[in-house]
C-alpha cells in the first residue's frame, strides 16, 4: 500500500504494520495518531513515543492528495472526503462553509479519517446464492452502518458474479472506491 500521501515520519510508521489488519488511521491536530485495526486501536510511535498530530501534518496530506490545487477537489472536499490512491478514501472533518443551506466547502481542516481498503475474497460467497437466481441477479440493496464492510463485499460479489455468470457488469463509481482494486 502506498502511503507517499503522509508525512515521512508517519509513513515511515505504517510501513512497519501489516495493514491486513488495518481499517483506518485517524489523524486529529493536537492528538496522537493510531490505527484502529482488528484487534483495537494501535497509535503511531517513534523511538518508543507516541506521534502527535499536527496542523502541518494534515496541511502536508491534504496537499499532496490535491497535488496543492485544493479547488480543484472541492466537489469532494464539500461532500467530506477526498480520494487519495488505491480506493483509499479519507474523511475530512473542519468549519463547513454554508450558503443557502448548502455547504460550499470545508475549512481548517483538523482531523482525518483515512479509511484502508481490504479484499476479503469469500465474503459474498452466501450472499450472491441468496441473490443470483434463473440466469440473472435479483435486485439487491446493500445497507449498513459505515465501516461494516458494504464496499467490501460489493467489490467481491462483483468478482463472483464475474467468475460464475456471464452477467455484465457496469460500476459507476463516484467516489473512487474501485480504483485499482484487485481481485
């Protein structure tokens, strides 16, 4: 996974983790950096002391992300996240920016969620016989909370529905999540 998004000392630190077990990185100025992986929270540390976040350090992300053309993101940035690689998506938290009850943009960013992708090949495996009947694909709506894997096991039904039929399939993908997905 590439993490040239994040400051060195912060890549330098995740590159140290098995990110199989990884879901997220929260990033929040003024507190330490940790992971929330599937076993707990897991925070950031050099040479024994935990990483605080900084102003700069989500100045740098959000830099890097938008190749230092933040307008040019701002139809995400107003809807709360941005794309970084890999379908990694990152939520941002700030001061929302309102004009007739529609937020513009988001400023003074200060905390992010950076949400990591994860093939688990399988996990449609019971889903997809309850849903793939006579030749073709019931309608199906995915719904829970965030971060309970709908992305997750969509993208692995699609890789079934790919191998076991010859259903075509079309993915419209607003916010990035397919990119570079393997498997």
């Amino acid at each position: 996974m590439n993490f040239d998004f994040f400051p060195k000392q912060i890549s330098d630190c995740l590159y140290k983790l098995n990110m199989d077990y990884v879901y997220e990185i929260r990033l929040r100025v003024g507190y330490p950096i940790f992971c929330i992986t599937k076993t707990g929270r897991v925070h950031l540390k050099k040479e024994g002391q935990e990483i605080f976040c900084s102003k700069e350090d989500i100045i740098y992300i959000i830099e890097k992300i938008t190749k230092r053309s933040i307008y040019a993101y701002n139809n995400q940035i107003k809807k709360g996240f941005l794309d970084a690689n890999n379908g990694i998506r990152i939520g941002l938290a700030g001061e929302c920016v309102f004009e007739d009850n529609n937020i513009l943009t988001i400023k003074n960013i200060s905390s992010l969620n950076v949400r990591i992708p994860h093939i688990i090949k399988g996990c449609g495996d019971i889903i997809f016989k309850k849903i793939y009947s006579d030749m073709h694909i019931l309608n199906t709506l995915i719904l829970s909370p965030a971060g309970f894997g709908k992305t997750t096991l969509l993208k692995d039904l699609i890789r079934i529905i790919n191998n076991k039929t010859d259903i075509q399939i079309l993915i419209i993908d607003e916010r990035g999540e397919f990119i570079n997905s393997n498997g």
